[in-house]
C-alpha cells in the first residue's frame, strides 16, 4: 500500500517530475490503481484504462485513497468524457459532491474544472467550455497547480479556433508553446501539439504546421495519446497530411487510427474516427456517411458530413446530395457554436447556388451597443479589429475580398469611423466588459489586440 496523496497525488497535480512520467508511460508505478489507469489509457488499453480509473475511484476497494482517490473519480469521469459516455461522466463529477469553482490547497478543484470544460466541449457547449477552463485557469494558478495549465490552454485553443477568434487562438497556441519549453506538457503532449496546429492552420494554412503532423502522426506515444484523447483528430490529420500532399502520412495515419479501434473494440468514439479517416482517404462517402451515423461527438458527426459532401459536389450527379450533407453540418456546427465551421459550410453552399442563411457571431457579446452589426458585418469588424488584412478576414469567414470590402464600409458608416485603426480603437471601448481572454488578464489581452 503506498502513500498515494503523497506520491501519485502530488506527482500528477504538482511536481510531474521525468523519472515519475517515464515509469507512468511504461506502467512501473504498479502499487497504484491510478497510476496504472493513466499508463493503460496512455498506452492506447482503453477498457482496461477505464476499468482501472473506477477502480481507483472507489476507496472500499482500489488502493487509492484521500485526494487520490478524488482525482481518480475525476479522471474517471475525464476517460469516460473522452469516449463520449457523456451521462456517466457527468453522474461520476456530480456523485463527488466537491464545489468545482471553490479554491483548495492540493488542486483537486481545478483538476475538477479541467473536467468539466472537457464535458462541456465534447457536449457542444463551446462557450460554457471556454468560460470554464478560465476558471480552470485561475484555480490551477492559485493552487500552483500548473501541470494542469496545458490540459486548459488546449480547451481554450480548440475553442476559440471553433468560435473564429484568432487572437484568442494564436495567443493559447503560444501559451502551450511556453508549456512545452517549461515541460508542463509530458503527459498530453499529442493534444497539445494537435491544439496548437489547429490554431496555426487557421490563421495561415497548412504549409507552417508540417513538422507538427508528421510527428503526430510519426510518433507512437503522441498518436496514441491524441488518438485516443479526441475523437476528430484522426480525421483532421488525414485531411491535413493530404493537403499537403503526403500520402504516405495520410494512409499511416488510417492505419494507426484503424488499429487502435481494433484493439478497442467496442468502443464506438474509436470506430467511428476510424471509419472516418479511412473514409476520407479512400474518398468513400458510404464510409463517411456511417462515420457520420457513428459518431457520438457532434462537431465530429458535422465534419464527417462536411467531408462526404465534397466528395458528393465533385461528381456530376452529386450536387443535390451535396446540399443535403452540407445542410446537416451546418445545423450540427450551428448548434455547437463552431463560428468558423459554419461560415466555411456556408459557402461551400453558395458555390452550389444555395443561400443557407445561416451566420454566426465568432464571439459571442451582450452588449446592446453593436447589436445593430448584422452577424456577418460583427464577423468582417471582429477579424479586422484584431489587424487582419482583407484577404485574411476572407480566408476566415470563407469570403471574397471584395465582400470583406463590401461589409467594411457598411461598418465605418455604422460605427461612425474612417479607418481600420479608429475601427480597432472603437471595437476594445465597444466590447472592452468582455474583452479579457479567459485565462489571461484583461490588461495583456488589450496589449494583444492592439498590437495585432
């Protein structure tokens, strides 16, 4: 029996120091049922990860005890947040009963937040996700818990990728950067290498992030991680790979992904990445389509039926069917809040001569002040005020420069300014009560803005 709050507890929540992390991955730490959860799930053991995490969390009969036993309900639930059995994870964190917003000594309520920011992301909430890994972030810093900081910038990152906001993107994509130097980021290296990607494949293409996917798809223990962690991530790898036009990592990545589902099977999260990606590589739509049925994450049911349209819109009687799919995803991206993915769904729409009506605000604001912005002139001003170029905006809302133009002058008229500096000057008084990126005071994210 070993003295676990000291040990294990202390590790994962404070010191992570490299001799703990290297017997963790390799499964050495065997005298906990914790430890042994975290080196099974890291080790692509779904099942058997899980089943040790419940384990772990029932102190009547795992060998974990005190604050280690609370962070193995916590991890529990996070493993089963992970394969989108969504209701039993929320039943896990509400049967603790522990306030998750209230400061502690040993970090156990930031690590709870870090949980429920997951849950809250993989139920499609992104802005309750968002807003909670800000909490998760001030907790973790008191606390001194910064192991968990990466687990919260990679929320923060991926949500604000999904809700458009660059500057928010770009500056947690730089904090997970900071991580890495630091080595917060030993045991979620994959996520936070996949999160960061995303942020830098948003704002300027593929071409900058391809050392990024070919290690995540190269390296075994970072593959494995990020595989098993996020259910869109192989999809995402094989689409990027192929953009940049290798194969032969796009087909590893298939691969891996297909044999990971083999080695859990079961699991439907697992199977339904799986199909995906070996349906986006082979161009199959029946594959992208069943992928997208399978799916028990939305965003990643929605980007499954993104997929299987494109296949459908290139072929001379696909174009209706294309529509259809179209249609879905931005139904399922509207519902989640994805900003930037409907806006690219919406004009793949127009590009088959379908006006779908549906616009999103990248941020969401409760001031009535500009409330008189249409979505799409909130959008064009957000982008801009941030010190992007027309042609960057454009890349962003999936919009013509022309159009960007079109909507800029509308703005100046509305706003009553003549330039893009006045415009930016306007937009921090306009929207300064909530300017303040979550995570990151107030002060700095004013600093960043205006030197965007």
């Amino acid at each position: 029996m070993c003295d676990c709050r000291c040990r294990v507890h202390t590790q994962l929540l404070h010191s992570l120091s490299d001799d703990f992390v290297t017997a963790l991955v390799a499964g050495d730490v065997r005298d906990c049922s914790l430890a042994l959860s975290v080196s099974a799930w890291l080790g692509g053991e779904v099942k058997r990860g899980i089943e040790l995490a419940s384990y772990a969390a029932d102190s009547a009969h795992g060998n974990c005890d005190g604050g280690c036993a609370r962070l193995a309900k916590i991890w529990h639930a996070q493993l089963l947040t992970r394969i989108r059995d969504l209701k039993a994870g929320a039943r896990v964190l509400d049967g603790m009963g522990v306030p998750a917003d209230v400061p502690d000594g040993d970090g156990v309520s930031a690590a709870l937040m870090v949980c429920r920011a997951e849950l809250a992301l993989a139920s499609g909430d992104v802005g309750g996700a968002v807003a909670k890994a800000g909490v998760g972030v001030g907790l973790a810093e008191q606390a001194g818990v910064h192991v968990l900081l990466p687990n919260l910038h990679v929320i923060l990152a991926v949500g604000a990728v999904r809700q458009s906001d660059m500057t928010a993107g770009l500056e947690y994509a730089r904090l997970l950067g900071d991580d890495a130097l630091i080595g917060r980021t030993v045991y979620v290296r994959g996520q936070c290498a996949w999160a960061t990607a995303q942020a830098f494949e948003a704002d300027n293409g593929a071409a900058g992030i391809s050392h990024l996917v070919e290690r995540l798809i190269i390296d075994d223990r970072l593959n494995r991680e990020l595989l098993v962690a996020q259910p869109s991530a192989a999809a995402w790898l094989v689409r990027v790979a192929r953009g940049m036009g290798e194969e032969g990592l796009a087909l590893k990545c298939v691969e891996r992904a297909d044999m990971l589902a083999r080695g859990s099977w079961g699991f439907r999260t697992l199977h339904a990445a799986a199909l995906h990606a070996e349906g986006l590589f082979e161009n199959n739509p029946d594959k992208l389509r069943a992928a997208s049925d399978l799916h028990l994450d939305r965003w990643a049911a929605a980007s499954a039926s993104e997929d299987q349209a494109k296949i459908w819109s290139a072929q001379r009687m696909g174009r209706d069917r294309a529509v259809e799919q179209l249609k879905n995803a931005a139904a399922a991206y509207e519902e989640v809040g994805a900003a930037r993915d409907l806006a690219r769904v919406a004009s793949k729409l127009r590009d088959l001569g379908v006006r779908s009506g549906r616009v999103m605000r990248p941020m969401r604001r409760n001031g009535h002040t500009i409330g008189f912005l249409t979505d799409t002139e909130f959008a064009v001003a957000n982008l801009v005020s941030q010190g992007l170029t027309n042609v960057q905006v454009g890349r962003q809302l999936y919009i013509s420069t022309h159009t960007v133009a079109f909507h800029l002058k509308k703005i100046f008229r509305k706003l009553e300014v003549s330039s893009r500096v006045e415009l930016a000057c306007a937009w921090v008084n306009l929207t300064s009560d909530q300017l303040a990126l979550p995570g990151i005071s107030k002060q700095r994210t004013m600093a960043l803005t205006a030197s965007t």
